[in-house]
C-alpha cells in the first residue's frame, strides 16, 4: 500500500516512539520556575497537536484574507504523465520512443541541479528515480508555473496570489500527486488557466486538474492534508499513509508567505494563538504593529482594548492599560554576528591586542582590543535545546542563505528535524517555517 511494506510502517513506527520517548525524557526549567519536558514544547507532526492547529490556523486566516485582497479560489490538482512511473524501474523504453522534439520538452520540465536532484543526468544514465525524485519533478514544475507570465503579469498589475499545497501518495504505488488550493484575482482565471495546462501536460490534469466552483477553500484543502497527520490524541501508531511522508522526507503542507512572519507566530504562542487576530493588526485602523527581526523586537497595540503585545528580545508581555498582565521569557544579551565571510588573522602587531577566551562567573566571554563580549556559539557548538531554539528562531527572510542551510542540514543530522538535506544556497522550497517537520 503506498509502495511500502509493513516492514518500512514498522520501522518509522519504532523510530517515532524513540523520539517520544526521548522528548518525554528531557526535562529543562523555563525562566518562570516551571519545570517542562521537550514533548510539552514540542511542535511535531508526530508528537504535538499544536504544529496541525498552527497551521490550520494559518490556512483559515489566509481564506478569511483572500476576500480582503479580493482574490478568488481555484483548486488544482497536479499529476504526472504515466511513464513517469516506469521512471521508478528504470524503465526508460516509452520515453525513448517519443519524437526528439517532446523528449525536448519533458526534459524541460525536470530539474538537473543540486536543490531538486540531478535527474535529467539519471535519464541519461538509466537510473532508477525515486519517490522524491518524481515529488521535486512536480514540485520544479510548479515553480516554473509560478514563475509564468500569468503570475508576472499579476504581479505587475499590483495585484496579490496565495496559495496552500499538500502532496499525495497514489494508493497503490505511492507515486505524488498534487493538491493546490490557489488565491488569484478572478479576471485571471482564463489566462492562469492556460499556464496550467501548458506546464502541467497530463491529460487527466487537463479534465479535471483546475476547479474555480469552491464553496469552502480552507475546508477542500484541509481535507486532503488531514490525512498525513497522525492523530495524537487518539492513535498510537502511524498508518500507511502518513508514514509514506516520512519514509520520503516529503512536506505535508506549503504555503505561501504571509503578512504576520512565522518567527512572531511562534514567539506569540503563549500569549496570542490566533494567527487571523495578529494579521488584523496590518489593516485595522484602530491597531497598530512594527517588528525587526534584527533587533529581536514586535509590538502590537490594540487600542479597541487597550490591549498591547510587547517582545523585545527573550521577553513577551501582555499589557492591558499600561498593566502588565502577564510575562514570559528571560532577557537575552543582544548576540553580536560576525560574517561568515570574515576572517580573523592571527599576526603578531604592537597595533592589535591578542582575542583571548576568558571564564566569568561561569560564562564564555572573549578579550579583544580592551572590550570583553559575551562568546556567541556556533551551531555545531550548542546542545540540543540551543540548537532547536536557535534555528526556530531563524527568519528565512532574512537571514544569510548559506548560514540557514548550514543550520537546517545540522538539525537533520542530530535528529532533530526530518527534511532534505540541500546543497545549494536558496531557499526555494522553505516556505514559512512548513518545510519540514520538525522532531521537537
């Protein structure tokens, strides 16, 4: 069933109650006295419920936002043509026999570079393609689609597009299909339309691959994605299904970027839940927000309420009337970043004052030119917990992509983060904080 055995949903099965067992095993103390386990921080897939209602409530908040961008939505359903199968087998007799000028084309449409996989190479070669090699073919396809002249066109009009995706296994083969729920101005139904067929030729995809009759966006699209999360409340064990996600290191959900950057959201969390209040800070004339991340700092006043959210960084609160109702966090020292590109050289100069390590009061500090600063780790110097915490911290939108990369690739090797390892430095395929399950 979904091209696995029971011997692969055993496996993930075994692999996911040791990463239970191992976040309900570590216990750290947050700043407020409070004894925790990393299981009660956890936003997993696997282990929480709070990464579904995270982004469920996401993906209601950008329905309830469509209508104010006055954007319709259009349900896509995106399959590959049938060789594409025997691709798995190394199988590469139909694709041989196409006219020159077709191979032409379907050799467009598949990636050959280190993010999606060298796999026009693999053709080439007779190697057999994987599941996840068919997944980043459609998913290269799809970023061709947005990068269209429809979308370009749209975007020079001034106007907006949002979108949610999920991917599917086939029942009996466990080869990806697509499911899109797309957020688009409707004069452009007709043009975006056209795209659609030209970059996503399968005839199935052609009669029944573009719907623009929904009535319940966010509910369509939830049902689909639904099916790749265990239920933690109630089951015990992954399904087929779901551990056809993690066998493959495929993304459950991606969705576009939205107003409210997920580095807010998830510092909100133990104040404020609810992703469509926060986004309403942007368009209500009564509210009001600002936020830096390189400062480390966000402020949402409501002046409706006389209600105010404050984090400034390690430190939330919530303020009511100028009443601090209620804190979360520690201060934390502002980190000084040095450039990956800088380079420190050790040449004995009367000018310069040696860089030298020192101990206080138990903390790692360094001596240069008269100044102590507090020592800031690298990535591949901090535990586990600093090592979660650091990188969900990251702003993919602005942070360096290589340094992000680095980071994301070291989660992954520790354990804790499920995802493709990339080897180039884009960012792609990250798309607000739903590229990859995170273990924690």
């Amino acid at each position: 069933m979904y091209g696995l055995t029971a011997h692969d949903v055993e496996f993930i099965n075994q692999k996911i109650k040791f990463q239970k067992s191992y976040l309900e095993d570590n216990f750290f103390t947050t700043g407020n006295g409070e004894v925790k386990t990393l299981l009660d921080v956890s936003f997993s897939a696997n282990h929480s419920i709070r990464y579904y209602s995270q982004l469920t409530n996401k993906i209601n908040t950008m329905t309830d936002y469509s209508k104010h961008f006055d954007l319709e939505p259009v349900f896509m359903t995106i399959t590959l043509d049938g060789f594409y199968r025997d691709f798995l087998k190394a199988d590469f007799k139909r694709f041989d026999s196409f006219r020159s000028d077709k191979k032409a084309t379907i050799l467009k449409s598949i990636p050959d570079n280190d993010i999606y996989g060298y796999l026009r190479q693999k053709i080439v070669d007779k190697v057999s393609f994987t599941i996840k090699d068919l997944y980043n073919v459609i998913n290269y396809q799809f970023k061709k689609f947005l990068a269209s002249y429809a979308f370009i066109k749209m975007r020079k009009d001034g106007f907006k597009y949002m979108y949610i995706r999920t991917a599917e296994p086939h029942k009996n083969d466990g080869v990806p299909h697509f499911h899109i729920m797309l957020y688009i101005p409707k004069q452009y139904f007709e043009r975006v339309e056209e795209s659609f067929i030209r970059y996503f030729p399968a005839p199935q995809n052609a009669k029944e691959g573009f719907i623009t009759d929904i009535h319940n966006p966010a509910g369509y699209i939830l049902k689909y994605i639904t099916k790749s999360f265990m239920d933690v409340k109630n089951q015990n064990d992954i399904d087929y299904i779901q551990a056809w996600y993690i066998k493959h290191r495929i993304m459950r959900a991606v969705t576009s970027h939205f107003t409210v950057p997920q580095w807010i959201y998830q510092k909100c969390y133990a104040i404020e839940k609810d992703w469509n209040y926060l986004t309403d800070f942007i368009y209500s004339a009564n509210k009001m927000a600002e936020w830096s991340y390189k400062d480390d700092y966000f402020r949402f006043i409501d002046l409706d309420n006389s209600r105010e959210i404050h984090y400034e960084q390690g430190v939330i609160k919530l303020i009511r009337e100028e009443k601090v109702l209620k804190t979360f966090g520690e201060k934390k020292e502002k980190k000084i970043v040095l450039s990956s590109k800088s380079k420190l050289t050790w040449q004995k100069s009367k000018k310069q004052n040696p860089f030298i390590p020192v101990d206080i009061d138990g903390e790692k500090f360094v001596y240069y030119n008269g100044r102590y600063s507090k020592l800031i780790k690298q990535p591949y110097q901090m535990n586990l917990l600093e090592l979660y915490d650091y990188f969900h911290n990251i702003d993919i939108d602005t942070v360096d992509d290589k340094h992000y990369i680095y980071t994301r690739n070291l989660m992954i090797e520790k354990g804790l983060l499920v995802g493709e390892r990339l080897k180039l430095t884009a960012l792609d395929d990250i798309q607000d904080g739903f590229e990859a399950e995170s273990v924690f």
